[in-house]
C-alpha cells in the first residue's frame, strides 16, 4: 500500500489507520532516512495504540527503547539508531517483545541480521523534491 503525505499530519492519520490494523505479534519497521518522520509515524501509531491521544512519548534515541500498555498487549518502541552490535538488542528485552507484544521498530537496518521475517515493512521517502511531502510505503512481509 502507498499513501502521499503532504504533511505532518497526513503521516500522523496514515499511523492511525494502520493502527486499527495492528495485533498482538506484529513487529513493525519503520524505515527511511534521518528526518523523514519515523518517530512522528511511530508516536501517532502508539498514542493511538494506547488510545491516549495526548500521552507523551519520549524518542528511546538514547534509552533505546520505551515501553507501554495497549489493549493488543505490551508495546515495545525501539530506536536502534545507536546500537553498534545487533547483539546489544538481546540486553533490551527483544525475545520478551517478540513472545508477548507488539514491536515499533526505528532504524531497522542496524539489526538487518535479527530482523524477523514476518514483519511489516513501513517506509518513509521524499516525494515530490517537497520538503514536506512523504511517499510511505507500507508492506506485510509473512
Ligand atoms: N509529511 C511529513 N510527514 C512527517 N514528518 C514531516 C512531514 N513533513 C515535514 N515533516 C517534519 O519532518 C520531521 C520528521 O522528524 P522525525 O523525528 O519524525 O524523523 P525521524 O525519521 O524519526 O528521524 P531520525 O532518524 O533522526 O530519528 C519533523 O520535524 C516533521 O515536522
Ligand atoms: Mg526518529
């Protein structure tokens, strides 16, 4: 599926849709360059997951990853941006998250190795050569 966004708030609905689709199990991957709006997908995904619109969520850029309640089960929000040895996500409760919950995932490719096949695949690129336009991308991988 392929959605245009010509803002932050298109990117913010985009999330929110997919949520209504999201179950306990899936692990999703958010993917694209610095700046193009995996955490403002990732926070409308999880503050419409939790069903609390104003909730904030921090961007785990330096713990790593945060964690919250949902009706579908825990949640786990990471952003693998710093992690230097795919290993590292084993110390930060992965094999928990994948049996119990549900997994945002930021910067995917530092862990390429580990990646679960089944996953969704969601992307964010330029569009347009606008500044604010997004074409994203989102995939079911089984
Ligand atoms: N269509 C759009 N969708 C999402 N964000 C947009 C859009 N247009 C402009 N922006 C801006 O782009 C920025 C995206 O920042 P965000 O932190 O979500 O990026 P990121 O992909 O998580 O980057 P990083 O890899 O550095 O964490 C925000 O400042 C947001 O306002
Ligand atoms: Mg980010």
């Amino acid at each position: 599926m392929e959605i245009h966004s010509h803002s932050e708030a298109d990117t913010q609905e985009a999330a929110q849709a997919l949520a209504k689709k999201i179950k306990a199990g899936d692990v999703l991957a958010l993917h694209g360059d610095l700046g193009m709006g995996k955490s403002v997908f990732a926070r409308a995904l999880i503050r419409a997951l939790i069903e609390k619109p104003d909730e904030e969520v921090p961007s785990p850029t330096f713990t790593l990853v945060q964690t919250y309640d949902s009706a579908q089960g825990p949640l786990y929000h990471f952003d693998c941006y710093r992690i230097e040895d795919p290993e590292e996500i084993y110390e930060l409760g992965w094999e928990e998250a994948l049996e119990s919950g549900i997994i945002i995932l930021e910067w995917p490719s530092r862990i390429a190795g580990i990646l679960p096949t089944r996953r969704l695949d969601i992307t964010l690129a330029p569009l347009h050569n606008n500044p604010e336009h997004r074409l994203i991308t989102i995939n079911r991988v089984e």
